[in-house]
C-alpha cells in the first residue's frame, strides 16, 4: 500500500484530535468553542466512524480485532504522539505539570467528553483483561488515572506502513547464537523433551482450535543443570527450529527490593512481547523460584506475590517461555506442575565430551597429527561451555604461535579454563594431559 493511501486512511483520526484538543483547551479557559470549529469537528467525526470500518491501515493493526467505538478512541490516542509529534506536545500542554506526550485516562475523559456513567466502561477498557491490553495494542503500567497509556510495540508502525523493526522487550537482550539439532550434545531422552517442548508451539492450533482442548499460555519449559551444560545452546535450537528470535532476560535485574517494582518490570516484559513471535529464557529462576519458607515479614508476603504475578503472566503469555537454573534443588517443587517440560541437563560424558572435542575445534584450522578428541574428553572433565571456550582459546594461542593447533596449545587452553573458577590448581586436575602443559604455564 502506498503512504499516500494509508494517510488517508488515518487523516481524519488526527484532525479529529486536534480538534477535540482545540476545543477541550477553549472549554478549561471558559471561552466559548467557535461554531465553525464544531462544524469542522462534525464532519471528521463523521470521516473517521466511515474509515475505520474499511480502513486497510486499521486492518494491518487489528485483523479481525473488533473495538468499540471506545477502545478505538483510546487507541488512536494513544498511537497519535508517536505517528503526529504536536498531538503529543498538544497532550502535555494540556496535562502541565505532567508533561506526559502520552494521554492519560484522566485526560482521555475530558478529551473525549465522556459523561459520569462512561467511567466505568473506561476503566474497563484499560484494564488488563481488556482487548486493547490482551491483544497487546496499548501498554498501560498501572490502574493509575495519571500514567501515560502507549501504544504496543510495532502498534504505530503497522498502522503507518512502516518497515517493523522490533526492539528487544525492556528488559531483555537478543541471543544471537544460530544451532541446529545436529550441534546439540544431549543424551536422547533429552533430545525427545526438546522436540516434545515444540509440539506444544507447532501444534497450538490444532490441539485448542479444531480439537477443542484447554487453552493453556506459554509452553513453558525448565531447563536445570550446571552452568555450561547447554542450557541457553539448547533454547537457541529451539527458537532456530521456529525462525524466532531468542531473547534472554535475567530475572535478577527485574526483581527489584521496591514494592510493586518488580511487577511493574515484568508487565513492561510482556507487554512488549505480546503477539510477537519470540522465544523468552529467563536466567536465574532461583532468585524468584526458591522454596517459600514461613511468612515472617511484609517483604517475605510481597516476595510470593511476586511470584504469582510473573506465573500468571507466563501463563497467559501466548509464547514460549524458557526458565532456567544452575541450582534445581533450590526450587520449590510445587511449582513443577506449571512446566509442560522440565530438562535436566547433565554435564557430559565422556562420549558426550569426545563429540563437543570433535565439533568445537576449528573445522579448518590445522592440527597436529597427535591431537586425538578422544584422549581429551579422557583426559579432562570439562563441561560444553568449558570445551567450548578450551577450544577456541587453543586456536587463538596457536594462531598467534603462527603454528598448527598442538596438545601444548590445548593443555594450556584448557588450564585456563579450570583456574576460572579461583581455586588453586596442580597438575592432576589435567590428568594425562598434564605432560603436554607447558612448563610455567607459559608458551615459548
């Protein structure tokens, strides 16, 4: 569709503003509306109610979405800052000292010139349970009469014709990482969950739709296991196995020592995510998950709650949900029964261990004949992550040796890697890979 035909289709929502703004502004300085004003008001009044019901602009945002005339209304006014900016200045000039470009719902009653019993129909409209806020049109933080009311992430762009560039939701960051199957190292039990997790995304609409099954949000999985066994590898298999994006979010940033704050967090999470095809990891379960003991304080009752605002958001969230934890035990386990799929991810054997050697090492880069993947997965317990980061290191130490990759580059390499953690290392703890350490830890 052309600019030219989509800003017919959205025109007269703005003029119509403008003079509903003009008016409301005349009416707070007691001067009378000029009946030339009223009239112009009239006839957009008129424009918009006949283009909104075949506006191919309004159709790209809603699809089949039915709004009153109400819902509507807050829409467009919620959308206007971002698609006309003096819509947005008009807004906070008549919100001073706010200074809010968004409207509020206490400006959205006088602008739209709402009668005593429209309130309630209002508050309705602004709630959670509304369309507006489950279809993920407007974002609103809370029930509050004065906190702005945004449109949805992509909301203005859609409407506008726009390419769709779609931010990470607050609060998360993009996981890059592109993994096939093949590249997984799990034992096959596992493999089946994962695939398993997918059925329930794959399959949501045969299952609740033509069978009639209950509709249930997420899927959510729980992926427990030590850091660097795969955990965040294997939910980039899965969103690479949807063409989605996989976002990580760390519960640890959201959760907040402020009451209320920590809700609010997460209402922004999914309010950006809603309908947007994504994959969610959330890192660091424990820090919300942990075993309730007795209720001792307020902040011990808040902390439960919660809890139970992030399970309910989960589960209406029509998207799958990854949480994940290095400490299982460490989880109240009646929460187990919100997970469609919990994965324990083991640290490697030493089949595992040989194969992560095999596929982790450069593809092209040149090795001496004595390198044997076999003998390091014998020689060194080493997690994927470790392997990983062994394996690169390895390279980089022979690259700048101007050398082929040698068990002195892989030995030190994978020293490295087990000093991470602090503790005081001997030899021993590289096995038979030992002998190959270079003297000193150090590379001639």
């Amino acid at each position: 569709m052309s600019s030219a035909s989509t800003a017919v289709g959205v025109t007269a929502e703005w003029q119509r503003l403008e003079l509903l703004a003009h008016c409301l502004a005349e009416s707070r300085c007691n001067r009378e509306v000029a009946s030339s004003a009223l009239a112009s008001l009239r006839t957009w009044q008129q424009q918009v109610a006949d283009l909104r019901s075949h506006s191919a602009a309004w159709r790209r945002v809603l699809g089949e979405v039915q709004l009153s005339t109400l819902e509507h209304d807050i829409l467009v006014c919620a959308v206007a800052p971002e698609v006309m900016p003096r819509l947005g200045w008009l807004f906070q000039n008549l919100q001073s000292p706010t200074a809010h470009p968004y409207p509020t719902a206490a400006l959205l009653f006088d602008l739209l010139a709402l009668a005593p019993e429209d309130s309630e129909p209002l508050h309705r409209a602004l709630s959670e349970a509304s369309e507006l806020r489950r279809q993920g049109l407007i974002q609103v933080e809370d029930n509050d009469l004065y906190q702005p009311i945004r449109p949805g992430s992509g909301v203005s762009a859609r409407l506008m014709g726009r390419e769709l560039v779609d931010p990470a939701p607050a609060g998360a960051t993009r996981v890059e990482t592109q993994a096939g199957w093949e590249d997984l190292v799990l034992p096959a039990e596992h493999l089946a969950m994962l695939r398993e997790f997918l059925l329930w995304v794959q399959h949501r609409d045969t299952v609740q739709g033509e069978w009639g099954g209950r509709e249930a949000g997420g899927p959510v999985a729980l992926f427990a296991g030590p850091s660097g066994t795969g955990k965040t590898f294997a939910a980039a298999v899965l969103a690479t196995a949807l063409s989605w994006p996989l976002y990580r979010v760390d519960l640890g940033t959201l959760v907040s020592k402020y009451i209320g704050e920590t809700e609010k967090n997460l209402n922004r999470l999914f309010d950006a995510a809603h309908g947007r095809p994504m994959v969610l990891q959330f890192d660091e379960a424990d820090s919300l998950f942990s075993k309730r003991g007795e209720v001792r304080e307020a902040r011990d009752r808040y902390a439960n709650m919660e809890v139970s605002h992030l399970l309910a958001r989960i589960e209406s969230h029509r998207g799958p949900c990854i949480l994940t934890t290095n400490l299982r035990s460490n989880l109240d386990q009646a929460f187990a029964r919100r997970f469609q799929v919990v994965v324990d991810f083991p640290r490697p054997d030493q089949a595992a261990r040989e194969r992560l050697w095999h596929s982790l090492l450069p593809p092209k880069a040149p090795r001496a004949d004595e390198v044997d993947p076999a003998f390091l997965a014998r020689a060194v317990n080493l997690t994927g992550g470790q392997i990983c980061n062994a394996a690169l290191h390895a390279a980089y130490l022979a690259a700048g040796n101007g050398r082929v990759i040698g068990m002195a580059h892989l030995a030190l390499a994978a020293w490295r890697e087990l000093g991470k953690d602090g503790r005081d290392l001997t030899p021993m703890d590289l096995g038979p890979l030992a002998s190959h350490l270079p003297e000193g830890g150090i590379l001639c």
